[in-house]
C-alpha cells in the first residue's frame, strides 16, 4: 500500500513521461541503495540509522525480520504503516483519473 499510493502521488504531480523515469530511478535506488537487497546493519554507523527510516529499508527488514528470522519488529511495521497513511493522504490529493 506504502508504495502503490507512493506511484500514485508521483503520477499526480508529473507528467506522464515524467512519472516512468521517476518511478523507475526511484526503483532501483530504494532496492540498491534503501535496505532492501543490503541489510542496513552492514552499511556504515553513522548511515544505517538513517536508512532505516526510509520505507523501503522498513520493508527489507520487516521481510529478513518475519520471514528469516520468525521475529516481528514493531518499528518497520509501523514506519509502513505511517508511509502508507501519508503517500495515501497525499496520492487521495494529488491524484486524479483522467478520461
């Protein structure tokens, strides 16, 4: 959900061609970069903090933490939960069908 209205908020604000190479960078950034294929307990101390904030950092751990380690985490639930809820808002304002 986080990320679906995140799309969305991006396909309301930019123009079409736009929203393709937006969504796409943003892709492989989050994925390289923001926690998902590298766990943020091996990136730098000062970094890792940071990153774990990201929504795409909650979802790699949440997935290694339930998943792998049959452990839930409350905090990246919650921080998918709060992205959700303000893409969501935000996607619900800036989004609209055209015909």
């Amino acid at each position: 959900m986080a990320f679906t209205s995140l799309a969305l908020l991006i396909a309301g604000t930019v123009r079409a061609e736009a929203t393709l190479a937006i969504v796409n960078m943003a892709w492989a950034l989050l994925a390289a970069a923001g926690g998902i294929l590298i766990p943020t307990d091996r990136y730098p101390s000062w970094l890792g903090p940071l990153v774990d904030l990201l929504p795409s950092a909650a979802l790699g751990n949440a997935l290694r933490a339930d998943l792998v380690s049959q452990t839930f985490l409350p905090l990246p639930h919650l921080i998918l939960l709060l992205a959700a809820l303000i893409f969501g808002a935000l996607a619900s304002k800036h989004f609209k069908w055209s015909a």
